[in-house]
C-alpha cells in the first residue's frame, strides 16, 4: 500500500474535525495506516519530502518538535498521531520541550488558539 495522495486529500472526508489542508497534517494523517507508520519510521526524511514538507517542517517532525509543528500549522489531532508511533503523549512531550508541567503547556496551547478551552 502506498502513502496517501497528498494532491487529493481532503481532511472532511477523512475526519468529522475540519483540518487546515496543508503538507505537515496531509502527512500526519496519512500515519493512521500502518503500512505508512512503518515506511515512515524506515525513512522519515524521505517520507516528508514525498509530502511536500518543506525543511523547516521536515527538522519539526523529525525532531519531534510539538510547539514548532503547532506554529507550521499542524494541528494537535494529527501530530498525535505521529507523536504515538514513538509511544510518546502529545502534551506531555510538549511540555517536556517547553519545560512547563502538563498542565501549564495545556493552558499555553489554549491561550495561543491551537486547542479550545471546552
């Protein structure tokens, strides 16, 4: 099975949660098959590119930078899917690299617009 299409993907017919259509979430989308989990782990660099990643977005993901891919315009339901092919909590490694507890990176996140308060 190859990646996704990233030229016909449409998030509204994926997903009941409206998605900026762009390269990182195309991407990370693509991560619920796990034929694509796998080949992304073989070779995340060349996985981004296939994508249309730019750089900047290809160092977020392969750093696994959370802040920095929510500020590329990834939205925090698709870069939990790729923070979980490593077993890692999205807002817990998020917080980690910010250096604030759980629950400060939480309200950080609300505050900047990327989750809502509900």
């Amino acid at each position: 099975m190859k990646a996704a299409d990233p030229t016909t993907f449409n998030p509204t017919v994926h997903s009941s949660t409206p998605v900026l259509e762009n390269a990182l979430n195309r991407m990370c989308h693509s991560l619920e098959s796990s034929e694509n989990r796998r080949r992304f782990k073989a070779f995340p660099e060349a996985y981004c590119h296939n994508y249309g990643l730019t750089r900047e977005e290809t160092h977020a993901v392969t750093d696994l930078d959370v802040h920095r891919m929510l500020q590329l315009g990834g939205h925090i339901q698709r870069l939990a899917l790729l923070t979980s092919i490593y077993g890692m909590d999205l807002l817990g490694m998020g917080a980690e690299q910010q250096g604030l507890s759980i629950d400060e990176f939480h309200a950080q996140l609300i505050r900047e617009g990327y989750i809502s308060a509900h």
